[in-house]
C-alpha cells in the first residue's frame, strides 16, 4: 500500500491473516446443494405439561429453494421418558407447510422427557428421513420448596449465654429466594448437656449437668423473632 510518501506492506495470504471463528456464534444449518431438500421446525404451546394434559404440536416444514411443499406423506412419532413409542401417526402435509395436531396425554403417563420426531414416509424409492423434532416434558407439579434457616441472636465467639437469654431468627423463603409470608413456623428446641472450654478459660474445665426432667419454663425460656 502507498499514500503519499508512506510505504505499508501487509501479507495477503497464510495463516496468520485468516479470521478467527472461536469468538463468534457460527452455528447453524448449512445450505444443501439439493433444492428439493424439506426441513420442518417443530413446536409445541409450552414445554411443560401435567399427566391428562393435552399437548398441541405444529410443524412448519419448508424446501431449500421454498418451492411448494404440499403433498408429501409425513409421520409424526412421539417417544415417552422411556423411549418407547406413545404416538405414530400419518398425514399428507398442506400446500401450506404449516401442520398442527394435538396428543392427548393420561393421567398414568410416564413423567419425565418426550421427543416428538417428524418424518417422510418410507416409500420403495426414499429412505425414511427425520426432518425435525422437539422436546418437550410431562411432569407432576411439585408443592412450593422453601428455605428455612435459624440462627441464635445474640451469641459469642468466646462465652455463653444463659438460658433466658436464647432467641433464635427465623428466616424462610421460597425456592427462589422471595420472602414466605404468611406461613405459621413452629420451633422447638433440646437442650444436650456437654464439656467444652473457652478462649482465655483454658485452666477451667467448664461443665453443668442438665436434670433429667429438663429446665423449668422459667428458667429455659426460648423466643422465635
């Protein structure tokens, strides 16, 4: 290269000058050389369903060269969890391209993941060729998990406390993390009798003996905050 007075020589060719695909999302479908090649995108109204449900599936099925598509004899086939075929069914798709059909589901169905697989139908000429699938679940709804988590207030690192002083913080939320209110929390608590020492108490060995019968609500009051 030359601009006035300046001189660049920059080298066209080698490995040092080709661009880098790492970086970039390249992923895709690449272009058939044949024109008549059908490819179909399936879906469904939503990918979770409950046992008894019925669940909508729809294709849209098109050509490389987006010629006309009507006419061809397709086959729908739905494998359950378990691999096995819960569903096969044949039809001749629409000029349109577009073919929607709906799969009742039982309530004895296994949960877990369902793949429906859209393929040409086998002729003597034509191997059977999948154009497209989709996933999709059947599940049982699951009650709310929370999170509880309690720790006692007012505790030291060196030391104790004594039994009138014990309140614990409750805190409980949902799976997610968003606050559960209005929800009743009952506490309890055990009081085990132990040996243990303490930092700057090294010479005492410091132990109590809890009676049988337990302490006194007077004396082992416990507070939920």
């Amino acid at each position: 290269m030359k601009l006035g007075p300046d001189r660049r020589f920059c080298r066209t060719s080698g490995n040092t000058r080709q661009l880098r695909l790492e970086r970039y999302d390249v992923g895709g479908d690449y272009e058939s050389p044949a024109a008549d090649r059908r490819e179909a995108y399936l879906f469904t109204d939503r990918g979770l369903h409950r046992p008894g449900d019925t669940v909508n599936i729809a294709a849209v099925v098109k050509r490389e060269d987006f010629a006309a598509v009507g006419g061809v004899p397709l086959e729908l086939v739905i494998n359950d969890a378990r691999g096995a075929t819960v569903h096969n069914r044949r039809l001749t798709l629409p000029a349109s391209g577009f073919v929607d059909w709906p799969f009742a589901t039982d309530t004895r169905s296994a949960t877990g993941g369902y793949t429906a697989s859209l393929f040409v139908v086998r002729t003597p000429n034509q191997r059977r060729r999948m154009l497209g699938s989709t996933d999709f679940r059947v599940e049982e709804f699951q009650p709310d998990r929370l999170r509880i988590r309690a720790r006692i207030t007012g505790a030291q690192a060196d030391g104790w406390l004594r039994p009138g002083d014990i309140r614990a913080r409750v805190t409980l939320e949902n799976l997610f993390g968003t606050p559960a209110t209005n929800r009743r929390v009952a506490a309890g608590w055990q009081l085990v009798p132990t040996t243990f020492s303490a930092s700057g108490f090294s010479a005492l060995l410091l132990r109590r003996p809890v009676p049988r019968s337990g302490c006194r609500a007077a004396n082992c009051q416990w507070h939920v905050a």
